[in-house]
C-alpha cells in the first residue's frame, strides 16, 4: 500500500471514528413510543420510526463533528480525548467543518419522508445541540438539561415521525431518566477530575461530587415515582386490568439501583459501554421489557 493510499485509509477510519457510530445505540430510543403505544408491529409506524433512527443518527454525527473542531485543543490535553481523530491530527478541523453540513443537510432531507414534524424535531436538537458545543457546555445545570434533551428528544422524534400522541408520564421518566444517566456521566468526570486534576470541560470546576450525587439522587426518585405512575396508567387502560405493568416496575427499580451502583464507583463516564458490557443489567432490561411488552401487547 502507497503513502498516499495509507493516509487515505486514515482519514476514512478517523471520520468514522469522529462520526461516533457506537453512539447511534441511543437513537434505538426512537422506537420507545410505538412500543409502548402498542404500535411496534405496524409497519407503517417501523418505517417512519426507522427513518426518524436514520436521520438522528446524521444530526448527531454532525454534532460530533463540530464538538470535536471546537474542543481540539482542550482535547489534546485530555488524557483520553487526545486520541480522538480531530485532535490526533488525523482528521483536517475543515473537512470536519464540511462533512457535519453535510450531514445535517442528509438528516433533515431524510426527516422530510416523515413529515415536516419530525423535520422540526431535529432542527431543534441540531440548534440546541450547536448551541452547547459553542459554549453552553460550559454552564453549570445548563450543560447538564442540554444534554439531557438529546435523549428526550429521540423519544420524541420517535412519537413524531409516527402520528403517535405522547403520555405525560412517558415523557416524565424520559426526561428524568436522561438527566439521571448525564448527571451520573459527569459524576465520572468529576471523579476522574478530583483523582487526577485532568480538566475534562470548564463547567466541571463549578460541581462538586456531591453536587451531582445530589442530581442523580433526585432524577431517580423523580423517574421511578413518574414510571410507578405510568404503570398504573397502563393497567387501567389494559382491557384485561393485566398487571404486568405493575409487575415491571421490580425491574425497572432493581436496573435504576444497579445502574446506581456504576454512577457511584465512577463508572458511568461512558453509559453505552455499561449497557453493552453489564450482564445484569442487560438482564434486568430485558425483563423490564418482557413485562412491559406483556402489559401493553396482552
């Protein structure tokens, strides 16, 4: 292989890489609405929900892309992020510039098949999402929400993109629980921060450990009791008054407690790697599913 070849096959590795395909596991939460609307099965609703997956997955590529052009330099200080493409110098900061427009224009082409609705979903992701990669990201509780809204928004995408009408509970625990899993990240950070005096991102300095205990202490407790409530929803709509739904709440508070158990040792620095790597919660989750699934679908 030539030089030239060797630095070409770098370059499309890095912006694979920069373009993060390991995240698009979060956009999976696009199917949360048909599933618990009972409307999993219906194709119409998988092909509109498929495409709302297609699209975010660009949007937030493109995201990543501009994050990591932004933070080059802080990144090459940090004692992982330094290997990231964009700051490894692998990935030119323009081509990253072009290939993210790029990128965003694909996903609200693609979002159109779904409706001009899902179109302003992902607008509005796009918009707050550069607005924290320009520097929201360095304020304090406003980082934490922001981040937060990506994954609230993907549920709602999901909800958009196939006419299906969102329950106030539902949205609650989404909510709660993605401020419970970004708290609980920058729980991590800040205790790689305290152990190490590495400065992952500005708004750090302005928590503290306990801090932050404090907000994913507080988001757990506020999903659960909104989740507990959307059981019930869910047993008195059922024609047969099944009490799966309750019955899933046991493993939905045993996945919250054992997730917990990560935040606390610092280990939530990355939630999709516990989510592929957690044999017990990956248990957990499927039986949290197979409850609600029989709930909903019985």
């Amino acid at each position: 292989m030539t030089a030239t070849a060797t630095v070409e096959t770098n370059l499309a590795v890095g912006l694979l890489r920069t373009a993060r395909p390991r995240q698009w596991v979060k956009n999976v939460l696009v199917l949360a609405a048909p599933f618990a609307a009972n409307r999993i099965l219906d194709p119409a609703v998988l092909t509109d929900a498929g495409i709302a997956f297609v699209a975010f997955c660009l949007v937030s590529s493109a995201v990543y892309l501009v994050n990591d052009a932004i933070d080059v330099e802080s990144d090459r200080a940090h004692p992982v992020k330094r290997n990231r493409p964009i700051a490894a110098g692998i990935v030119p900061v323009p081509l990253a510039y072009v290939l993210a427009g790029v990128l965003l224009v694909l996903s609200l082409g693609i979002g159109f098949l779904a409706g001009w609705q899902l179109v302003v979903v992902l607008s509005v992701y796009a918009a707050v999402q550069l607005g924290y990669c320009l520097g929201l990201k360095h304020q304090p509780v406003i980082d934490l929400c922001i981040v937060a809204s990506g994954f609230l928004l993907r549920a709602i995408a999901g909800g958009v993109a196939a006419a299906i009408p969102l329950s106030q509970w539902f949205l609650l625990v989404t909510a709660f629980g993605s401020l419970f899993m970004v708290s609980g990240k920058r729980y991590a950070e800040i205790t790689l921060f305290e152990q190490t005096g590495a400065k992952i991102r500005a708004s750090l300095s302005k928590y503290s450990s306990s801090y932050l205990r404090f907000v994913w202490a507080t988001s757990a407790a506020i999903m659960i009791t909104t989740y507990c409530l959307w059981a019930f929803e869910i047993r008195e709509r059922s024609p047969h008054n099944s009490v799966w739904a309750v019955i899933s709440i046991v493993p939905f508070v045993v996945a919250v407690l054992r997730y917990g158990v990560d935040i606390d040792q610092g280990g939530a620095g990355e939630p999709e790697d516990i989510a592929l790597k957690d044999r017990a919660l990956q248990i957990l989750g499927a039986a949290w599913i197979a409850c609600l699934g029989l709930s909903v679908y019985l």
